[in-house]
C-alpha cells in the first residue's frame, strides 16, 4: 500500500537548497521531538497502520520547509533525528531516505496551499476511518468530546485513489475549506492544526469520539444528537481552553516517553 517517492521525483540538497536554513537550531530541534513523541504516543493508541499514514510539520522560521516521517518506519519507530526536511519541490534537504510518495504529495500541497495548516496528520485509525465509510455524516454530535470538532469538519466525498502526484494533494487541499478535520471518505482523516500540539490533541480526541460513537451505534438504538444551540455553545467552551490543554497533553505525552521510551528523542 506504501510507495516511495520516485527517484526522478527527489533531488538532492545541495541541488535543490545550496543555502540552507540552521535546521539545527533549539526551535527545530523541540519541534523534531515534539513530532517524534507524537509518532510514538500514535503508535502506543493503535493509530498507525503499518509503515503506512504521516504526519507532518513546517520547520520553525522555514515556511516553505516541512519535517515528515521517512518511508519504510512505523510509527513506533520513530525518532527525532529520523526525522526528514523536505520542501514543496520534492527535495529532501535534510536527512536519511525519503518521503512516501504519498505522504509527500499530500502534505507538501497542504503547506503549500494552507498556510494555517503548520501541522498536519494524517491517519488511517480504525474508528475515525469507520465513520469516513458509512452513509452521512461522520459525527453525529452526540458525545461531549464530538462536540469539540462541532463547526470545524469538513468531509472529501471524491476519493481517487492514492495520491501519487501532485494534482491529488492539490484536489484534497482545495477541499479543506476553513475545516481543521477533514474525513477523507473511505480512506481516512486529516488533521490540520496551527501547532504540533494541536494537531496531536485533535487527533487523540477525535479517535476517542469516533470510538464512544461506534460503540453506541451497535446497539442498534437511535443515537440522539445535542441540541445545535448547545453543541456550539459547548465547542466554544472547549476553543478557550484548546492550546493550553493541547500544549499540557503533549508536555503529558513527553513526560510519559521520558520515562518509558526515551529513544524517540535520538
């Protein structure tokens, strides 16, 4: 299911950037770890499939520079270092390997595209990618921690296939809007955040509103929905809040890491 990135398509780095930025500066480094953890806290949630999905990060003070896992690892895998800096061109300017082919053609139109977007996940988790194939919408704003996604969803009905050039990641950024989840039918979902944090927080979240909602739709009972007024009432409750507590989760994360599987941070 995974493929690499054509050799036609990479360049080298002294071709595609003689000048590079300082990659090695404390702000890259923390987002390097930060992006790692995140990695490793996805694959401990059985968010990963594979050597499969991506996420991904513009590099600090670099907005045309993005850091992404390399092809070949899972997510358990992982580790800082490992990390590559790819551009928009199909360069990898720093690290070991290279993208999946689709994995880059994704994300670098997404930072091309939406400079809102400094983080972006994509997954293939089991009960997020569930609702992305049934009839209708995917959240159906019944369970209090769906309604932190209330007013911030989009979906991407027209499915193609892989995403193996550029014209795909195009297509999929156009569909975004002003969404930050964006439920890509029968594949999957995407994550957009302003931070690596916030991407991380959407993410967890999301699954855990997927899950609670599946479990109630087996039971083969009507499912009821919060009142609309009260659903975005309660979303802009949650918004206040959002950074801090996405920041807190992801110190959390790290912290548990540091004590369990501190490798993330080679």
């Amino acid at each position: 299911m995974a493929h690499g990135l054509s050799e036609k398509k990479t360049q080298t780095a002294a071709d595609a950037r003689p000048n590079l930025p300082d990659l090695g500066s404390d702000a890259v480094r923390a987002a390097r770890e930060d992006l790692a953890a995140c990695f490793r806290a996805a694959a401990r949630n059985g968010f990963e499939e594979g050597i499969c999905n991506h996420f991904s990060a513009v590099v600090p003070g670099c907005d045309d520079l993005f850091l992404v896992n390399p092809f070949g690892f899972a997510f358990r895998e992982i580790t800082a270092s490992s990390l590559l800096v790819c551009d928009f061109n199909g360069a990898v300017v720093d690290g070991d390997g290279e993208p999946e082919a689709t994995a880059f053609h994704i994300h670098a139109e997404l930072h091309r595209r939406l400079p809102r977007a400094r983080a972006a996940f994509h997954t293939h988790m089991p009960y997020a990618t569930a609702l992305s194939m049934t009839e209708g919408e995917p959240l159906v704003w019944a369970g209090q921690t769906a309604l932190k996604f209330y007013g911030r969803t989009a979906v991407d009905r027209e499915y193609n296939g892989l995403a193996l050039d550029s014209s795909e990641g195009a297509r999929i950024a156009g569909a975004v809007g002003d969404a930050d989840i964006v439920f890509m039918k029968h594949h999957g979902v995407l994550v957009l955040a302003p931070s690596i944090a916030e991407a991380w927080d959407d993410l967890y979240y999301l699954e855990r509103a997927a899950e609670v909602q599946v479990l109630a739709m087996s039971t083969g009972r009507r499912v009821e929905p919060v009142a609309p007024e009260v659903a975005q009432a309660t979303s802009l409750q949650m918004r206040e809040g959002d950074a801090r507590s996405a920041r807190l989760h992801l110190a959390s994360i790290r912290r548990q890491l540091d004590a369990e599987e501190p490798a993330y941070r080679r």
